[in-house]
C-alpha cells in the first residue's frame, strides 16, 4: 500500500501495514482513533492531562502489541481496552496512595444510598441531546472512580457484568452492586440538575 | 421493602444477566409489587439516558503534536529496549589490558611482600644490648629463615666459646 493511500484504506488494511512496521499507516490509524480513545480516558479520570498522557501511553502499547492484535473485535474496541487498563491501573495506584475514609466505603457497599426513595419523575425527559450530554457528564464527575467506571464500562462500552470483574479485578456481586448503586446516585443527581433548573 | 439481593437481581433482569428461571421469577414479582416497578422504572429511565449520550471530548492537541509524540516515544522505547553494541575499540583495550592489568597486581603482591619482609628483618636485626660490657653477633640464615645472635663478653678475649650460654635463635 502506498503511502497516500493510507486515508481511503480500512482499518484492517492499515493494521496489517502497521503490523509490517509501516508508521505512516499506524499514524493514521491514530488520527482516525485519538479522540475516542482521549474521550473513553477522560471519562475515567475526569482529567484532561492525565486522559492525554494516558491515551499517548496507550497508542504506544498498541504499537509494541500490534502484532497480537488478531483481529477478533474491531481495532477501535481493541484500543478502547488498553486505554481502560491503563486508566484501571492508574486508579489503583492512585487508590494505594491514598487512605480510603468511611464515606468510600459506605459507597463502596451502596451505603445509605441504597435506601434512598425511588425518583419516579424521569428527569432527563424532554432534554436537548446536547443539554443531556451535558447533563450526564456533570453528573459522572460526581461519582467516585469505582461507580463512573462500571457505568462507563456497563452503559457505554456494552460490557456484560463478567467481563467488567475481569476488567476491574473484582467479583460479580461487587459489579452488581456498584453499578445499582452508580446508577441510583445518578438518578438523585439527575433530578438535582433538573430541579435547580426549575429554580 | 425490598431487600439489597432482590434489587440486585431486579437490576440484573433489566440487565438481561439472569438465567431464564429467575428472570421468570422476578417478572412475577414484578406483576403484583408496586415498589419493584418503581425501581425498575427509575433503572431504566437512567440507563436509557445514559446509553448512547456520552458527552464529547476531543483531544486538545493537533494530529501532528500528538503524532509526534507518541513517534518520540515509540522509537525511545525501541532503543531502550535494543541491546547496547560494544565498540570495538573497548574489545581491543581489553585484549591489551587485561595481562598487562594482572601483571601490575602480582608486581604490587611482590612489593609489599618484600617491604613487609624487610621490616620483619629490621625488627629483629636491630637490638640495643644494655651493659657495655656486652657484645653481639647475628647471623640470618635466608633458606630456613632464621636468626641467630651470640652474646659475649668484651673483657673476654676467647669471643667465640663453642658453648656459648646466651645463643638465642629466633625463627622468622
């Protein structure tokens, strides 16, 4: 493949010149990636610098294991997992440093939350996509780490509950149960916005 | 009120996680509790809100910065992780030095073996007799390292007694 070639070929195309050890054809594989990649690590870490050094981390891993990229899911959803590993890995370390306080751990159990009331008015009804998207991701900088990434991973990556354990190196239940909880402090957070809209 | 274990599997049944039996089980429940359905409703309405309304972050670097970068990095890893050639030329200085290296070692064993043992021998060699009246011989015999002094008498003129009462040897 020539080199001009490299924007009207398909993925497979340039992951198999890449894998030849072609630059040209892996940096356009990055072009057409980068921002999904930067976008499904700042989702995890809620910071710019760190999602742009850890999506450059991840294109480099990427580079160095192409060739045990066999194509059995599309290189997009390939990338997006090592991203989530290494954005994973650098919430645990940073999760080492740091002494957990009761209030984590009441989250990390569901806490009082749990038996909160049910939100029975759906309060992203009627929204803009735009103001809804807006919306969610204010909401999402709320959570801790644990509940944003089983939601980002459940509700955004489409991973099923066994999948996510093996990816966050925890049990089923704990899966379970952060995202029931993730998911109803989103519902509270949610109704909050509206309601402060209203005032 | 329902308990944490039946939430959870009213949350894994919208989820499609249960197996059919207990997806049959909590459908039932759902039927005829009012609570259950409330729950769900407010499960669903956040997952449905949440699925596909991601919100949209792009890079905050130009393709070429970002390129470049990731470029540096990969080629500073490949270097790292190639093995480090050896110059010829330190072959070669090594081939020179290493006899030459040994030979200055045994020379320094050599040295301080002799100094050490000329310092032995000036210990003994030197001894201050105290009365005037006395003299003394030494003689150091090399091949089985030995020293022997004789004592005498200077008012004596017969110096050398076959039995000399004061021949000491002192082993080296």
């Amino acid at each position: 493949m020539k080199t001009e070639d490299h924007s009207s070929a398909s993925d497979e195309q340039l992951v198999k010149a890449a894998k030849r050890g072609e630059m040209a054809a892996f940096e356009e594989l990055v072009a057409r990636h980068r921002d999904k990649i930067y976008a499904r690590a700042f989702s995890m870490m809620r910071n710019e610098d760190e999602a742009v050094d850890l999506s450059q981390e991840a294109w480099v891993k990427s580079w160095q294991r192409l060739k045990q990229f066999q194509g059995e899911s599309s290189f997009g959803t390939w990338m997006t997992r090592i991203v989530i590993n290494l954005c994973l890995d650098q919430l645990r370390k940073r999760k080492r440093q740091r002494t957990e306080s009761i209030e984590e751990m009441n989250e990390e159990s569901g806490g009082v939350e749990r038996q909160m009331p049910v939100v029975t008015t759906n309060p992203t009804e009627r929204l803009e996509r735009a103001e809804l998207r807006k919306r969610i991701d204010a909401a999402l900088g709320q959570l801790s780490h644990e509940h944003r990434t089983v939601l980002v991973l459940h509700e955004f990556e489409d991973m099923e509950y066994k999948e996510i354990a093996r990816t966050m190196e925890c049990s089923i239940g704990t899966v379970m149960s952060r995202l029931f909880y993730a998911r109803r402090k989103m519902a509270v957070l949610l109704a909050n916005l509206k309601t402060e809209e209203l005032k | 009120m329902m308990n944490h274990d039946a939430q959870l599997r009213l949350q894994a049944y919208l989820d499609g996680e249960l197996p059919e039996q207990e997806a049959a089980e909590v459908k039932g429940r759902l039927a005829r509790d009012p609570e259950a359905q409330l729950l769900l409703a407010e499960l669903q309405n956040t997952s449905k809100a949440l699925s596909g309304h991601e919100a949209e972050a792009k890079l905050p670097e130009s393709r070429e910065f970002f390129w470049s970068r990731i470029q540096r990095e990969i080629q500073l890893q490949e270097r790292l992780a190639e093995p480090v050639p050896k110059a010829p030329w330190t072959s070669w200085l090594q081939g020179q030095f290493a006899p030459a290296g040994g030979l200055a070692f045994v020379a320094i064993l050599l040295t301080v073996l002799v100094f050490h043992s000329r310092a032995g021998a000036g210990q003994y060699g030197e001894m201050e007799l105290a009365s005037d009246d006395m003299g003394a011989y030494t003689f150091r015999d090399q091949k089985d390292k030995m020293t022997m002094v004789w004592f005498y008498d200077r008012n004596n003129d017969s110096q050398f007694t076959e039995t000399s009462p004061f021949a000491s040897v002192v082993p080296q």
